[in-house]
C-alpha cells in the first residue's frame, strides 16, 4: 500500500513537469577546410511563463544560428535568444506563444540532501518524448568547474543524466523544480549536476531586465578554509576564503592583497564560505569599495578593495 502510494507521488509528479517540458535544437554554421558545415546541438529547456519565456542552459544554444522549441503538442516555435550567462550556464529564450503551461519552481535553499529527486529531459534526443530517471539528492554546494559565480554551488544527484538532458529539470516529488540539469561526469557512475532553481530565478531576472548579466570581480581564486586545511597549512583560522592566486593588475592586487592571505570578513560580514565573499562583492556598487577583513600569518588586518566588472570566463562545456 505504500508502495504504491509513492509510486502515484512520482507518476504525478512527472505527468505535471511533463507539460513544461520542451525540447530545444540549436544549429550553428562552422567553417571546415571542405566549406560551411551546419552542426546540430539538443538539449532540453522549461517553461518559465505562459507568454512564452524558456529557461535552458547556455551550452545548448551557444554560438547558434538558429533555436527552435519544441512543445508537447508537437507544436515548434522558432526561438530568440533573449540572453545568456557563460559563468551559470544559464540562457533565457522567448517563443511567440501564450497560454503555455508554466512550470512550478521551488527553493533550491530548502532541499535537503538524501530526498528523492527527478531527472527529466530529451536524453540521447530519443523520439517518444522526455526521459524520467529518479535517484536521490546526493550533495549540495559542489563548485562549478571554471567558475566562482554559483554562490550556492552546484546540486548533485546519482539520477541518470545523459545528454540531452541539459536545461532538463531536477525536480522534488512535488513536481516543482530545484535545479535545472547542467551536466554529467562522463567517466563516472551516478555523477550528475544542476544549477540549483535559485541561482536560474536570479540569473533569468537579471537578464530579462538587462539582457546580460554583470558581475563585481576582484582578481583572486582560492578555497574555503577548513579545520583539515588549516591543520595542515597552519592556518590561524578554521573557516574563511583561502586566497591561492592573485590576478596581476587586479583590483585585489591593487588592493594589496596576497596569495596565502585567509579572508575572514567582508564589510562587518564573516565570511565562513566562498559564497559569502562572492556576495558581499556583488553587491559592491559601481566605484564602490568592500572592506576585507584578512588574517595573515596569524596577524589580522583590513584593507579596502574596489571590484570591477567580471572580464569574460571560460567555463565547462558539459555536453
């Protein structure tokens, strides 16, 4: 009897995200010694509004010359590409349609690692409609490979993700969404990554307001501190951002910043986790300034840095 009540939660589930789930084709020209030679890309995409807004990833329609939507119905729209963002992987496409049936989304700050989860989307781009694979939450927070722009980190899950599933949902068994799927580890078993449903709301905002997305930058990379970490460096202090590298010519560099230096707060904020600096920079207006809170060989000091606009990042092509 319990059986089946939770087999009726996730067939219910996936008939609901069934109706906002779409199929997106991309087609790019590419130059060849032998002449022009159209190349095709699929994935996966989900309905953000019933006007006609569809959220996918970037690495499904970039560089392309052409997009197209593919509904349930069996109707296809030719697709615009309103914006997209390299560092989340995130891309925001509009159909001339109305009436469509929008997805619910939900918090991707409230799920809980161990709960079950859906994986939908067009895998291996197999006719018959969507693929729906089911396993468990297995981490939060993983870092995404090439950028340090995911101030939540990644959702990680053992559902299969093949591709095609890109810009697929992750989903509860709710049928509400808490990550949109942004790729898979090819040489590993049950490794497959979202971009938690948070993260996709304020990356799609931004870029319907603005059409791109613009980022405060510093010039540093590094790691969380951990007690293991500072144990073995001899680090004066179990959490902050470790700095491991400084851009030369950098507004940290300028700043005075060095590598070895352990972040501990940012204007009045501690900082435990790499997110927390990311935010306080972010919000770091234009000409604005953040005051860092450092710890430096056992010496704690401040010293005030003025962020700039993000220059251009590669990212992980997780096709």
């Amino acid at each position: 009897m319990a059986l089946s009540g939770f087999e009726g939660q996730v067939t219910a589930a996936v008939e609901k995200l069934g109706e906002s789930i779409v199929s997106v084709s991309s087609m790019r020209l590419e130059r060849r010694f032998f002449g022009i030679v159209p190349l095709e890309g699929q994935g996966s995409g989900i309905i953000l509004d019933r006007d006609g807004l569809v959220v996918t990833n970037n690495h499904v329609i970039d560089g392309a010359n052409q997009v197209h939507v593919s509904l349930k119905d069996g109707r296809t729209f030719t697709g615009e590409v309103v914006g997209s963002d390299e560092a989340t992987d995130v891309a925001v496409i509009r159909v001339n349609a109305s009436d469509l049936p929008a997805a619910e989304l939900g918090d991707s700050e409230a799920v809980r690692v161990g709960q079950f989860v859906l994986a939908i989307g067009n895998a291996l781009a197999l006719p018959g409609g969507p693929t729906v694979s089911m396993g468990v939450l297995s981490a939060k927070g993983r870092p995404l490979p090439g950028s340090d722009f995911i101030f939540e980190g990644l959702l990680q899950t053992d559902a299969a993700v093949n591709p095609g599933n890109s810009g697929g949902p992750l989903a509860d068994l709710d049928g509400k969404i808490i990550g949109i799927t942004t790729l898979m580890i090819p040489y590993a078993q049950g490794m497959g990554f979202a971009i938690p449903i948070n993260t996709v709301k304020r990356i799609a905002q931004e870029i319907l307001q603005n059409g791109r997305v613009s980022r405060r930058w510093i010039g540093i990379s590094g790691i969380d501190v951990t007690p293991q970490l500072a144990r073995r460096y001899s680090l004066q202090t179990d959490t902050g951002f470790l700095v491991a590298e400084v851009v030369p010519r950098s507004p940290a560099e300028f700043a005075g910043l060095r590598n070895g230096d352990v972040v501990v707060g940012a204007d009045g904020a501690g900082v435990k986790h790499t997110k927390d600096l990311l935010m306080a920079i972010s919000k770091a207006e234009s000409g604005g300034k953040v005051r860092l809170e450092i710890n430096r060989a056992g010496r704690k000091g401040e010293l005030d840095v003025s962020p700039a606009e993000a220059p251009p990042i590669q990212t992980y092509d997780g096709r």
